[in-house]
C-alpha cells in the first residue's frame, strides 16, 4: 500500500507538471513573449534572466503549493483519489492566472511609475525577455512570493469566504507596508529599488528584496496561522490590528537585528557593506544577507510564536 502511495503522487505530480507546463507555456506566449520564442530565450540565447523567471515565478511557487494540497500532512488530506488531483490542478490554474493577472497590473503600474520618475516607462517584461536583466527577474520572483502567499489564505474547501477574503487582504497591504519600509530605510537616500532594477541593472538590489520579502512572508504565513489554531475572530476590527501589530512588531525585531549586526560586521572588517551592496555589487555578500533575513525569520518564528 505504502508503494502504491507513492507512486500515485509521483503520478499526481508528473501530471501537474505537465498541466502546469503547458498552462503555463501558453499563458506566457500570450501575455507577456507575443511574438518572442520561449524556447529561443531558454536555449538558443541561454537567457539567465528568463531562466530566473520561469524558475522562481512558475516552477518552484508551484511545487510549493502541490506540496501542500496533496502532502499526507498538508493542507488537505492526501487520500489518493481523483479529488486531490483536481484539488492539486485548480490551485496550479489559480496560482497561474493568479500571477499572470498580478504581473500584468505590476507591468502597467510600474510603466506608469517609471514615465513620471524618468520620463519614459520601463517594461518589466522588456526588461527580462529583450534586455536579460536578472535585476527585474528578482524584482518579478518577488512579485509571485506575494501571489503565494496570498494564495495561501485561501481554501478550495469549503471555508468562510469572508475570512479568506480579509486574510489575502492583510497579506498584501503588509507586504506593500513591510515592503515599503524595507526600501526606504535600508537603501541610499540617492538610491530607489526602481533605479536600481530598471536603470542600474543592480542585480544585488533584486536578490536583496526577494530575500527581504520571503522573510516577511514567513512570518506574515505563520502569525496568521497561529491566529487560526487560536480560532480568532477575523470579522473584528480590534483582532485585526491586533495580528497587524504582531507581524509588525516581529519584523521590526529582525530589521533591528539585521541593523546591528551589519554595523558590527562593518565595524570588524573594516568594510564599507553599503558600498559593496550597491557599488561593488557583492554578490556573495548579498547572498549572505538575503540568507540572512530567511534565517531571522524562522528564528523569530521559533522564540515568539511557537514558545
């Protein structure tokens, strides 16, 4: 039995894949390559940014979200019926049109912010499958880390809508707050992500808000959560604030952490760490600071949330 467990979930995932591939393939030449070959950017231009985008918008988000509908221990009940394969299918097909749609408004809003900070707009899509600027890959990774997320507030059985509703809501306005912070603090004063992504090419900056962001949503995924298992009353306007100001509270204290040690580190090293970000564009450090952030989060998750 346990056997043919298994091979019935490398068979739901062969065939997700497959749907997934195909959905995805053909949403992608519509949308956003028109006219562009997908297969040419991949393997004839050996495009690392489109890579990039293909793995961290489509590939991995979505593993991530079968993982969850058809674990033994996920967020449904494995039973190795037909169900679950479909229960797998609809998340893949929400997940894709979901992301698609989000990076479409993305496109539009960020042409219309780029037209007034620099006098002419700026694709993202241009930017990935013309330009093959990784920057703008991370930047739209970062994008489907929040799709994710909200995703994940949302149950295909049955659940109050309402409440499902209010969850994907706090999702996105404290990843635009977190966000928004995170930019504003941590970056030059002569700097801004979009110079940066757009202009720069800064492929540090890119990695760095992708860390950044999966951080806050580890901890945005699993405060909600223990406000779940604690049966929470999300209709209330107090208990609202209340999970606000905790998500909020946690992510202060890693930012804090962060701080210090960056200023410690500097201090040791003798090391201008702004300087290699955003000048020297340190890839190895970036990596370790990106690192950094993910690891902070589960550790600020450990002590304040599960003790």
């Amino acid at each position: 039995m346990v056997f043919k467990e298994i091979g019935m979930v490398f068979l739901y995932l062969f065939i997700c894949t497959l749907f997934t591939g195909i959905l995805g393939c053909y949403l992608y030449k519509i949308i956003f390559l028109k006219k562009l070959s997908l297969k040419d950017k991949l393997f004839q231009h050996d495009s690392m940014a489109v890579w990039l985008e293909i793995i961290g918008g489509f590939l991995a988000p979505v593993f991530f979200l079968i993982s969850i509908v058809i674990a033994p221990n996920g967020k449904f009940v494995y039973q190795g019926t037909t169900f679950d394969l479909l229960v797998a299918i609809t998340y893949i097909f929400l997940y894709i049109l979901t992301f698609c749609i989000v990076r479409y408004i993305t496109e539009i809003i960020y042409k219309f912010i780029t037209k007034i900070k620099f006098g002419e707009s700026y694709s993202l899509s241009k930017e990935i499958f013309i330009e093959n600027n990784p920057a703008a890959s991370f930047f739209s990774i970062s994008t489907s880390v929040i799709v994710v997320g909200i995703m994940l507030q949302e149950n295909i059985i049955f659940e109050n809508i309402t409440s499902n509703i209010i969850r994907m809501l706090l999702v996105i306005i404290l990843n635009i707050g977190l966000a928004s912070l995170y930019t504003t603090f941590v970056f030059p004063k002569n700097r801004t992500i979009l110079n940066d992504i757009f202009i720069e090419n800064n492929i540090s900056s890119g990695m760095l808000l992708l860390g950044n962001l999966i951080a806050i949503n580890i901890i945005i995924t699993s405060s909600i959560e223990l406000f779940k298992h604690l049966g929470l009353n999300w209709l209330s306007i107090q208990n609202i604030i209340d999970v606000i100001l905790f998500i909020c509270l946690i992510y202060l204290f890693m930012m804090v952490f962060v701080t210090i040690t960056k200023k410690i580190l500097a201090w040791f090293l003798k090391v201008d760490i702004e300087n290699e970000i955003f000048n020297q564009k340190n890839i190895g450090y970036v990596i370790f600071e990106a690192a950094f952030y993910i690891l902070l989060s589960f550790m600020a998750i450990n002590l304040l949330i599960i003790h």
